[in-house]
C-alpha cells in the first residue's frame, strides 16, 4: 500500500494557479519539492503526482526533498511533453487555378490545412501561427492579386509532441 500520495499542479496558461500536498510528509519536503520541479521547467496546465511506499527506512528530511524531487523529474519525463501553440483559423475562398500554389505555400510555410471543400470555387480551412498571421494576410493578397476572399475564425490551439499534430 502506497504511504504518501504527493501532488502538485500548475494550471493556466500563465501558471496562475499553484497548488501542492504533502500528504503528510513533513512540511516542505514533499509538495513543495515537487512542484518546485513543474517550476523550473517552465510547465504549465501540468499535474504531478508522486507514490512513496515506506520501505522502513527514515530518509529524513533531505532525503525525502531528493526522493520527491526526482520522483517528480521521472514522471514528468516519461509521461511526454505535449506544446499547445496558438494559431489563428482562416477560411479561404479562392479559385481553382491557384489550389496547387496555396497548398504548396501552405505546406512550406508550417501552415496547417484543417480541410477542403471543393465547389464553383476551392475553400480551404487553415490554420496559422499567431506570428505568421500578417505574412498568411500578406500571402493571400499576392496570389490572388488582392481578390482572396477570406474570414478569419476564432483562434485556437494546436496540441504538439515531438513536432507531430496531435
């Protein structure tokens, strides 16, 4: 049976909200340790949970502080990291003279092409990095000589790990 549940969490895109336990070990050499290792690095939207069985050996407070804190550090990295960018979504009405240049574009430039709808006219559902949004603008006034008809959607985030879309 476990002895001690420790926990830690940083949640908000800002890491706002901090909160840890230290489930009864002694105060500061569990909870704190654990979330102190969330902090630096750098995470956020992020919970950790940290399982001691007692063993029969005291560690004392040291070792309790290195115990958790490496515990935390093992978890963290077996469980994967997942990035959440933000990026804008755009509809984009255009002709189908100019599909394979779009996409082409598209593809170089990292932008994500959610789907496309094939009528009298080619529509495409993009996503765009918040950073890229004036050069996207930019791109679509050039390859449609200032005729692209297009609407912006709500912004949204796109979940990454190891560079892959999720």
């Amino acid at each position: 049976d476990a002895a001690h549940n420790v926990w830690a969490y940083v949640i908000g895109m800002d890491g706002r909200i901090q909160r840890c336990s230290d489930d009864g070990e002694p105060q500061g050499t569990a909870g704190k340790p654990t979330l102190e290792v969330i902090r630096k690095e750098g995470l956020v939207n992020v919970a950790v949970v940290v399982t001691r069985y007692f063993g029969g050996i005291k560690l004392g407070a040291g070792g309790l502080v290195r115990a958790y804190t490496q515990g935390a550090k093992i978890g963290l990295a077996a469980g994967g990291l997942i990035q959440r960018l933000p990026y804008a979504t755009y509809r984009l009405q255009t002709d189908y003279s100019l599909i394979g240049k779009f996409q082409r574009e598209f593809e170089q430039r990292g932008y994500l092409i959610q789907d496309v709808l094939y009528t009298d006219k080619v529509q495409f559902h993009v996503l765009v990095p918040m950073d890229e949004k004036d050069r996207f603008l930019e791109l679509v006034t050039e390859l449609t000589a200032g005729q692209g008809d297009f609407t912006q959607g709500d912004d949204t985030y796109v979940n990454f790990q190891n560079d892959i879309m999720l």
